[in-house]
C-alpha cells in the first residue's frame, strides 16, 4: 500500500508540473478546473486534486510507519497493537482507492493536452539536430547545435538559413509525427 501512495503521489507531482504555468511553467497539459481560481492568481486553474491525492498518500506514507512500529512491539506470539494494525490498514485501503477513483474521474479523465505549447517545445529543441545527423553529417550538425545554442534560433531556421536542406527536406526530417515512428533513411 506504501508504494502505491509513493507512486500515486509521484503522478500527481508529474501532473502538477507538467501543468504548472500557464507561461512561465510548462503548461504542457491542461487539467480540468475544479474551483473558480487561485486565491493569489486570478483565473489560473490550481491542480487540486492532484495536490488532495497527494496529501491523502502522505496519510497513508505515515499510517505505514504506524503498521511498522505497531507490528515491531508484538512480543513474543501477542501483539497488543493490533488494532491500529487493522485500522491503519482499512482506514489505508479506503483512502487509497477513494484517492484513485477521484484522481480518474476528476482530473485524469479531463486532461487536455496543449497541442501549442508541446509544439513550441518540440519545434525549438535543439535535440533536433540529431534527426539531421544522418543527412548533414556529424560536423555540420554540431555547428547548428552550438549555434542555436548561442542564438537562441530554432535548427530549422539555421539549418535553411546556411542553404543545407530545402523547406521541403527540412519538413519531412524534422517533422514530428514522422520522428516518433521508425522510418528508412532515403
């Protein structure tokens, strides 16, 4: 039960970052809004209930070390804390699968993803001058990293710029869509 609180609050601390913004975090998803707003940012929507499940697996996180030490001052064959064994246990299980079928149905299911913002990353990310290795070659791809880097400009833009590729070529390597399935090098 501990390690489904530790991982379920792993999610909801993903889930509270990969959200964080809207522009100066990364707002790469949106979850749904449960409350009117933030009480110190108007119209921003709070992940509230990635933020109560966590605090629930806290609970549980702490119920466990209860269990632990109950379970440590049994002597011999008796163990007069049984009890709160049984009742950290119960009272563990309720929380947990409570805390999980509001996470599903209150944010999980709600998520939108921020098709912008993901785009504006893939689309700035000098990570993609691995794509055009292969083409280019190792030296030419390293100079268009280290210049990106410097500039702050996009591999796309320099890569067109130093009349390497071709928009058409450039469009077709770098596209995302075709980046994320194997294909064959032409």
């Amino acid at each position: 039960m501990k390690t489904a609180a530790v991982q379920l609050s792993k999610i909801c601390n993903d889930l509270r970052w990969l959200s964080s913004g809207p522009r100066c975090g990364l707002y790469e998803i949106r979850l749904p809004a449960q409350q009117p707003g933030s009480s110190i940012m108007p119209g921003k929507v709070n992940p509230v209930i990635p933020e109560v499940v966590s605090q629930v697996c806290f609970q549980i996180i702490g119920a466990d070390t209860t269990v632990s030490m109950a379970s440590e001052a049994s002597e011999l064959e008796l163990n007069m804390a049984e009890p709160i064994i049984a009742f950290n246990l119960l009272f563990g299980l309720t929380l947990l699968r409570n805390a999980a079928i509001v996470l599903n149905s209150r944010c999980i299911a709600g998520i939108q993803a921020n098709r912008e913002r993901c785009l504006q990353y893939v689309q700035n990310s000098i990570g993609l001058v691995t794509a055009l290795n292969p083409v280019l070659g190792y030296e030419k791809s390293v100079a268009i990293a280290k210049e990106a880097l410097a500039s702050g400009r996009s591999v796309y833009d320099l890569a067109l710029e130093k009349g390497w590729l071709t928009r058409a070529q450039l469009d077709d390597i770098l596209s995302p869509e075709k980046m994320t399935h194997p294909r064959k090098l032409r």
